[in-house]
C-alpha cells in the first residue's frame, strides 16, 4: 500500500505538497501538482477517507430517507442525490420506510452525529413531536409536502399549480369530464395535487362531480388500474383523467386498453413524476415533470450550508421547478 512519502519521494516533492494535492488545494504550483499527480497515478495511492473526515470533523456520510425505492420517481431521485453527495465526498445511506410513522420514526431517531454529517428526510406520516427524538446537531433537509411544524429547510415544487397546470391542458383539448385518481386522507402531497385539480376545473366553470375522484392507498400500478376499472363503469364515464403519480396512470393505462378504451381519442390520460416508463409506455404518458436534478442538487446544497456552520441561518423554502412534458396519451 503505497503512502504519502512514497508518492512525495517519487515526485520529488514534500509530503505536504503532495497532501495539498490530494486535499485539491490550490496554492500548488502547476508543475509540481503535475509531478504528484503522476505519482499518484504510478503508485496508486488512495487516500485514507476515514482519517481525512475525521480530521475535518465529518463522517463522510449523509442520510437518505425515502417511503419506496420500488416507486421510480424515489428511485430515480436516489441516484441524483448520490450524485450530487458524491460532488462533495459524502457517501450516502438510504433507509427505506414504506412510508409508515412506525419505520419513520425509526429512522430518525438512529441519526446522529456520530453516524452521519446531516439526512434528507422524504416523510409521509411522521408527526412534529417525532423530531423531539432527533439527536441535536443533526442538520435536515425536507423533501415533498409533508406538513409538521418544524424549522428545517425544505425543498419541493408547487403542486397546487403543477396539477392545475396538467388539468389545465386537458381542459384545453376540450375534455369536460374530467376523474383524479390518487386522493389520499393522510398525504399532503395528494392534497395539494386535489387541490389544483379544483381550481383548474373551477377556473374553467366545470363543477367537479365527486364520483370522479377516486382514492389510491398506493401509488402503484394496480391501484391505478383498480381506480379506472371503477371509473369505466359508471354510467357516464370520464373523458379524461388526471393520476396523481405516472404508475397510477399507466395502471390506468392498462385498464383501459383491456376494456376496448382508445387513448387519447376516447379519454386523455396524465400522469405526476416523468419516471423513465412513461416515455415508453403505450402511448406514451403525458405528464408533469419535476426536475429531480435540481431538487437533488438543492437538498444537498442546503445540508452542506448547514454542516459547514449555517446552523443559525432561518430555514429556507426552496421551489424547484418543473413542467409539462406533453406526449400521446393526450394528443394522438
């Protein structure tokens, strides 16, 4: 295993410049940091993390705390977080809770500062008295909707008017008879979604009819396939739905095509998140695109300002934006 020395010796320069380059610091002159990175390169040093964080103070390491990394839009966010993490030299680890208070809590009563430098928390049932169960110092950062009555820093998008947005365009294409599927009693983020779905119906003089808003426990495929079923066969069926996340919709999708439902000329479909399969389902999904690199890249830009000393700062509200990605489940 080779060492600082050896790399310095074989550059010909001081254990110090070389740990200067390793460190990226900059007040090494070019042809030096020319002489050690090749060294480094011949010897094949690796730096010792664990000591270089411990001399820093850190751990090296972040906490990711998400409800289903089998949903693409958390998956998919996963890995621009470690993205963005490793940018920085943090590892990351992530703690699937299924979106229960129980396994939530759980979670994030085991951070602490001994284990990790600061967590990215996505909750969905915790309470605000479940933070009195945080270890002090441990800086967060929230993502998604979830109220409690916290002072952490936030980053999301505005669902209120990215769902009316979406509903919006199906107003556009002429559809009247608009359904939602993904209502949920305990979810903020559903809430703000019905929300925008209202608004954009009574903006537009529809009343909404509360047959065609249908609940989802899940936001999977089969819920969204369950939910069209239903809908199919009411009496009036809709022209168009609006599914408060993409698996709902291409369960939609899928209930639809196998009840002889031509998409979009008999109804309009639009999905919530643009994970990867609704670029390629058929038809493709219209849907509402968050930008999961910016809400990545936000989350631990807010916890490295926090960890490098911003502890007294006010917690910031950060709204990342998003659009409408416009596709073949709405215009043929």
């Amino acid at each position: 295993m080779a060492t600082l020395k050896d790399v310095a010796k074989l550059a010909g320069v001081s254990v110090k410049t070389v740990s200067n380059v390793v460190n990226g610091y900059d007040f090494v002159k070019p042809e030096n940091r020319k002489r050690v990175e090749e060294a480094l390169a011949s010897t094949g040093y690796r730096p010792n993390l664990g000591a270089r964080n411990l001399r820093r103070g850190r751990t090296g390491f972040l906490g990711l705390m998400l409800p289903e990394l089998s949903i693409p839009y958390f998956g998919e966010l996963a890995g621009l977080v470690l993205q963005a993490a490793q940018e920085h030299e943090w590892n990351v680890l992530i703690e699937q809770t299924l979106g229960t208070r129980e396994r939530e809590r759980n979670a994030l009563s085991a951070l602490g500062p001994h284990l990790i430098d600061g967590a990215i928390i996505s909750p969905e049932a915790l309470h605000t008295n479940d933070f009195e169960d945080l270890a002090p110092g441990v800086p967060l950062v929230m993502l998604g909707e979830h109220v409690v009555d916290v002072p952490i820093d936030h980053v999301g998008i505005d669902n209120v008017q990215a769902a009316r947005i979406a509903v919006r365009h199906l107003i556009s294409l002429g559809r009247r008879r608009i359904a939602a599927i993904g209502a949920h009693p305990q979810r903020h983020t559903a809430a703000q979604r019905l929300e925008g779905y209202h608004s954009a119906l009574e903006e537009a003089g529809l009343t909404p009819i509360p047959e065609l808003v249908l609940p989802a426990l899940r936001y999977h495929r089969a819920n969204g396939a369950e939910a069209m079923a239903h809908l199919l066969a009411l009496p009036e069926p809709p022209d168009a739905v609006f599914c408060f996340n993409d698996l709902l919709a291409i369960g939609a999708l899928r209930a639809a095509a196998e009840r002889g439902v031509q998409v979009p000329s008999d109804m309009a479909i639009v999905g919530f998140d643009n994970n990867e399969e609704s670029a390629y389902s058929l038809p493709s999904l219209t849907t509402i695109a968050p930008d999961k690199a910016a809400i990545a890249r936000a989350a631990v830009d807010l916890l490295r300002r926090r960890i490098a000393g911003g502890s007294d700062l006010e917690p910031e509200d950060v709204q990342t934006p998003f659009s409408l990605e416009i596709r073949n489940s709405t215009i043929a």
